[in-house]
C-alpha cells in the first residue's frame, strides 16, 4: 500500500536543472525533491489518470541511497536525484510492458531497455509509468486496461497519444522529465495538446530496445520510430536528452554520434511554414507560427515564409507506408488481443490510407530516399524550419471512435507530424501562446543530428514566449 507523503514543498514545480543545481549545492535533499514529486502524484493524477503504475514507495527508497551516496561523489551525474516518468511501452525491469493490452498485463520486463538504463546511470529516479493507447498507435491515449488518460486543460479534449499519459504527467508536476517515443508524432502531439515541450530526436541517436520484445520490430517501425524526453521547459530537454542519447549495441540502427555540436553562427536563416496550401488550418496555428517568427527575428534571425518540398507528398506517403505495415503485421494480434473500440479504429484507419501492395511499398521506399534528399539541400538555405504541429487544436478525447471520415480529418491535420518521421530528422514542440483551451505551439525542424541547434532555436523561442505553464497551475 502506497505510504503517505506530508513534504508540503513546492518543489514539484521546479525545473529538472534547478532541482539538479539545488541538490548538488545540497539545499535540498534528494528525499525532498523526489517526496516532493511522489506526493504531486498521489494528489492530481486520480483525476488525471497520467501514471498508470506509481512507483513513489520504491522511488522514496532509492532517494534516501542517493542522499547516502551523495557525499561520497566527486562527480555527480546530470540527472542525479531527478524525478521522472517512463511510458508504460518502454521495458523497466521488474514492471509490465503492457502497451495498454490487457492480454499483456502480466509481462514484466526481465531488464531495462537502453533508455532506461541510461537514465538510471545518469542518476534519474523513476517515480512511475504512464499510460499509452493499445498498440502505442492512437493519436488518444485510452485502452481496456487503465482507461482515459485526461487533458489537464480541458478533460473534453485529448491528451494527444501515444505519449498521453507522459505528457499529461509532466505538465501537470509529475516529475520534471517524462521518457516515452514517437513514431507518428507520439512525443509531439502530446506536447501540443498538453502544453509543454517535447523533441523527437533524429532516427537513430537514441538506442531503442525492449528485452521483453519477441520478435523485432517492424523495418519502418524501426527506421521512424524514436525515443526522446517531455519537459515543461526545453533546457530540460536539452538535459533529458543528453543522458539517453548514449550508444547501445542492442539497437541495430543506434548511431554513437555526439550531437552537441557547436552552434551554427547567425544570422541563421528560418522557413516559415504553414503547411500544404489548401489544407485547412485554424488561425490559432497561423498565429503561433507568426509569433515565433516575430520572436526569432527580434533576436536576430532571418525569417522568410517559404515551404519545404513535397509538404503534402510525404505526409502522406508515411501514412502509407506506416499503415500498410500495421496491417500487414500487427492485424493477426490486432485481432488477437485489441479491444472493439481499437480494432474498428484501425479499420477506420485502413479506410483512410492507401494501403500499398508489394511495389507499392518498394516504390515508396525509394521515394522516401528521394524526399530525404530535396530536404537536406532545402536544409543548407534553411537550416531551420517552423512548422505547425497539428492543422487544428487538439481533437475531443475518443474522436477516433466516430468514422472513417473523422479518422481521415484526423490524419490529414497531423500531416506535419508524420512528415518528420518519415524523414528520420530532429524536431522539438514547444507552446508559443495562450489559446482559449491549451496553449498553441510549433515544431521547430532541422537536418539530422542537429538537434544542438533545434533546442537552440526552442529555447530562443521561449525566451520570449514565457511560462505558460503557470496558467494551468492556477486553475
């Protein structure tokens, strides 16, 4: 039974930097910070329905051996003492990697996956699992098995998914860090529609792995799909990322490459996009998108409104690829072990994509190669896109559920989320201004392995933009 938490601290609100500073000049205590984040817990996720396992007791534990350890450290690792969150998909020794399928309830995870591990070597404290939808594949985060994660703005409206429940916990003071992936927009979707920020990594920077996995994964699953952290401020991605982003041999396409490269000296020239002309999209993105720009060229940046190649063409072509390989592979344990209502999503989404043959899968490979190719020339103009997340503010929680046609409108306004995963290159969401629900924001785009530079162009942004965090906390 979980033990009560009596530390009254505020600390829950503090970023994972300043918890970092404080602890290495020990004005706090690790117990505080992380009693601190454990009683944040218990207090608002009964209504948020964030973390689906809480782990403050075993959490509490390893704070007080950390405060031991202290002492005797002349070095102390960058996340030593943090509190955070790993998306219940991602294997965590001794815990369920369930994906939010009740068949798998039952699965525990014999060993940590590389992020895991290397947030552990870093010092980090585990304080809990978030919830994902089954299969990690809704843009909702709801299942069978834990239920409706919230949208801590308005509980009418999605969390975003798969990454819901990560993102509804970190905005809300449920640790400073959440860990979860991204295969469609998983991160940054969920960043969007919960305020705060999130960064896919470029493909291949952040080993992936699950001990517990039986077969592997799926050859665009794995070319597309990243790990990367959620943060309420983007120094904290910066730092999140740094601690997992370290080589692993279990991943097959994990490149050891030091992304912190030295910044690329201004004036820096940024794209400002919309998107694919024609599409509709709400002025609330506009908006944002023009803020942004405003506040990079007040800071010396050069700003054009250009878009980049085949907007429209790649979207679309991931939501090709990534769905015929869903219903290729993952139909037979679809059927197996899904719920109704995901089962008929999934048909939703068949109905809404082209689903491709042999060649037309092949064919799309190539194109993907060639699409790849006119961004990184567009990338040396531009090394820096803005770019809408989604077309529309957040969608209402289970719309998915509705139709076919729903499912297609769905699709067609996250068309700049699927588009960076196709590419395999970094982008990091961040709010940029107040909305008459949650908070607007972009995704800031750049060429591979640049994500020094991606976090250097969000933090700039908020800079200007300012906490509007504090909003939610208010109410």
């Amino acid at each position: 039974m979980a033990q009560p938490i009596t530390d009254n601290s505020s600390l829950w609100q503090w970023s994972a930097q300043d918890l970092g500073l404080a602890i290495r000049r020990r004005d706090v205590s690790v117990v505080d910070v992380v009693a601190a984040a454990v009683k944040r817990l218990r207090s608002v996720n009964p209504a948020l329905n964030a973390v689906t396992s809480d782990l403050g007791d075993l959490a509490l534990k390893e704070a007080s051996a950390q405060d031991i350890l202290l002492s005797e450290l002349k070095d102390v690792p960058e996340l030593f003492g943090i509190p955070i969150t790993i998306k219940q998909n991602i294997d965590q020794r001794g815990q369920s990697t369930n994906n939010g399928i009740v068949a798998l309830a039952d699965l525990i995870a014999s060993d940590d996956a590389p992020v895991v591990k290397n947030a552990k070597d870093q010092g980090a404290v585990i304080i809990g699992r978030t919830n994902t939808p089954e299969f990690s594949l809704r843009y909702m985060t709801d299942n069978p098995l834990f239920g409706l994660t919230y949208n801590p703005w308005h509980a009418d409206l999605t969390c975003g998914g798969s990454s819901g429940g990560a993102a509804a916990a970190v905005a809300m003071g449920i640790g400073a860090i959440a860990y979860g992936n991204d295969v469609g927009g998983s991160l940054r979707y969920p960043a969007y529609c919960c305020g705060v920020a999130a960064i896919k990594p470029t493909s291949g920077l952040v080993p992936a792995y699950n001990p517990s996995q039986k077969s592997e994964r799926s050859p665009l699953v794995q070319m597309m799909s990243v790990q990367g952290p959620l943060a309420r401020t983007v120094v904290d991605l910066r730092l999140a990322l740094r601690a997992i982003a370290q080589p692993n041999a279990y991943d097959p396409l994990n490149v050891p490459i030091t992304w912190e490269k030295p910044k690329i000296n201004k004036p820096i020239r940024v794209a400002l996009t919309y998107g694919v002309a024609g599409k509709p999209i709400h002025d609330g993105v506009k908006d944002a998108i023009d803020r942004a720009g405003i506040y990079l060229a007040d800071q010396g940046y050069n700003i054009d409104y250009v878009d980049p190649p085949h907007m429209e063409e790649a979207g679309l072509l991931w939501r090709s690829l990534i769905m015929t390989e869903a219903k290729t592979i993952l139909s037979p344990a679809i059927q197996m072990m899904a719920g109704d209502d995901f089962k008929k999503i999934m048909e939703y989404c068949y109905s809404s994509t082209d689903i491709l043959d042999l060649t037309g899968y092949m064919n799309g490979l190539m194109r993907r190669f060639a699409i790849i190719r006119d961004w990184k020339v567009f990338h040396e103009t531009y090394p820096v896109i803005i770019a809408p997340v989604s077309y529309q503010p957040p969608f209402t929680a289970r719309a998915d559920t509705e139709s076919a046609e729903t499912m297609r409108t769905m699709f067609d306004a996250q068309i700049p989320l699927g588009v960076v995963n196709l590419l395999g290159f970094p982008a990091a969401t961040l709010p940029v201004c107040p909305g008459d629900t949650v908070p607007w924001g972009v995704q800031v785009i750049t060429a591979p392995f640049q994500e020094a530079l991606c976090l250097d162009v969000a933090e700039d942004i908020e800079r200007s933009a300012g906490n509007l965090l504090s909003a939610l906390w208010e109410k």
